[in-house]
C-alpha cells in the first residue's frame, strides 16, 4: 500500500465495517471487517488454500483483499483526495462497480460514455477535467443514498446507511478541500452490504394493460348493444332492458380503462424512477 491516503482510507473504512456481523437480512451474510465470507473463499481458492470460516481472516490477507479488490478496482491512486476515500468506501460496501456507476452519474456531463461501472480513460479524463471534488463528492453520495433508498432493505438498515453515508461525504468533503477530515464512528447497521441484487422490484403493468384493454372492449360492447336497444325500440320492456344493461357497461368499461392508463402511467414512472437511481446496474 504506496499511496498513504489508502492506508487512512482503509483505517476509516475498517471502522464503518466494525468486526464480525450475520444479520439474517444481509444479503453479504457472514462479514468480518467488510469482507463477506464469498469474497473471502474466492481469495482462499487464488491462493491454493483450503477455504474457512471469515472470522480467522488475517490482518496480512484483509488488506491485500482491500488493495487488490477495492482500491485498486476503482483505481484509487489516480483519484484526487477525497474521491478516492468515498469511492472506496462505496466499493467496499456495494461492490466495485456500482461504486464506479455513482461516480461517472455524478460527473454529469464530463463523463462522455455510458455509465457502465469500469475506470477506464473516459473516467479519469472526465474526473481530472472537474474542478469542483467538493461538489462531485456532493453527488456521489447523493446517488449512493437514493439508491439505497430503493434497496428492499431500506427499511432495516436505512438509519445506519445514512448515517454511514452522511459521514463519509464529510470525511471526502475534508480531504477535497484540504482540511483535517474527521475521525471515522461505527454506524450500526451501516456495515451491511447494499447490493443491487436487493433492489425492488418495478410494478409491473401487466394488469393494467389488461384493464385498460377490457375497459376499452367493453365499451365497445357496450355500442353494440346500444345499437340493438335502438332495433328493440317498439319492444318498449326489453328496450329499457338493453338500456340499463348499456349504461352500467359504459360506467364499468369506462371506469376500468381510465384507472388502468393511469396505474400504467404511474408502474412505468415508478420503474423508471428505479431503474434511474439504480444507474443501469
């Protein structure tokens, strides 16, 4: 580890992760210090050693883990102070490319490619081209919290993730405009992983569809038999039949085709609204 703000950035993130942690809902399952016991096992299997349990992870392996990993992943040495701490800490928590998605978001404009989670040239080129790391650290965060806020999880770990997040904008805000940043706090809660694989799932339109599509067929029965009406005229007691018949038709097939196009109007803003904080993970 060369670069001496990795090392103060892994010390601040070693805090936010805590030690050991299992909650039923996390979907990293068995944690020690950020490192999921999967992450863990596949380290092992590089190495040619036998696979076991998180918690005897060495400090010696947890930081070639979080080196090779996660700061090397996001290419922490070629971000400017500040941005290389939150985008690490993002990575840690949410894997490499999702961190990497909130950062090219976030360089707006500057950023000319398509989000697609890898530092290449185009990110890099777009990050050197920003001369404002406080207000870009501002956006990050920013997309980090919304898309956790579409997390199936928010509801559990929301209050730690915020308070995680909240932390670490001020810890890279520091950092970006050469101020002493702040000593990092654990968060309970703020140490489980937010995976985009706990995303909600969009409302679909389907019954809606199929609403409308019944509401706009009915009234089309229901001209039909407004014609019949019009045939059985002389026959004044089925005349009057066929006309009540028509109008609750009208009503009902009106009332379904109006509320399907607008609960599809509202499941496609919905799913749009998911898919733009999820970033095109």
């Amino acid at each position: 580890m060369a670069a001496s703000r990795e090392q103060e950035s892994v010390a601040r993130v070693l805090v936010h992760e805590g030690g050991f942690s299992n909650h039923p809902a996390d979907p990293g399952g068995a944690t020690m210090k950020g490192v999921t016991q999967r992450v863990y096992d596949a380290y092992s299997r590089s190495k040619g050693l036998a696979t076991r349990s998180v918690k005897s992870i060495t400090s010696l392996e947890l930081f070639e883990i979080y080196d090779r990993q996660y700061w090397d992943a996001v290419k922490g040495d070629q971000l400017p102070a500040g941005v290389d701490y939150v985008v690490f800490d993002g990575a840690v928590n949410s894997g490499p490319k999702q961190s990497i998605l909130w950062l090219q978001r976030a360089l707006g404009s500057l950023y000319r490619g398509r989000p697609d989670g890898v530092i290449g040239l185009a990110t890099i080129a777009a990050v050197q081209a920003c001369n404002n790391h406080d207000a870009l650290i501002d956006r990050i965060c920013d997309q980090r919290l919304n898309f956790m806020r579409h997390l199936s999880t928010w509801s559990v770990f929301g209050k730690g993730w915020s308070a995680r997040v909240a932390e670490v904008r001020s810890i890279g805000q520091a950092w970006a405009t050469g101020e002493m940043p702040q000593p990092a706090s654990f968060c309970d809660g703020g140490q489980s992983k937010a995976f985009v694989e706990d995303a909600r799932a969009a409302p679909s339109t389907a019954p809606a569809d199929a609403a409308a599509g019944a509401g706009v067929g009915g009234l089309g029965i229901s001209g039909t038999l407004q014609g019949l009406q019009e045939r059985l005229s002389p026959l004044s007691y089925a005349s009057e039949w066929v006309g009540r018949v028509v109008v609750i038709l009208a009503i009902v097939s009106a009332a379904l085709a109006i509320g399907g196009i607008a609960y599809s109007w509202y499941a496609r803003r919905k799913a749009k609204r998911l898919a733009d904080a999820l970033g095109g993970a």
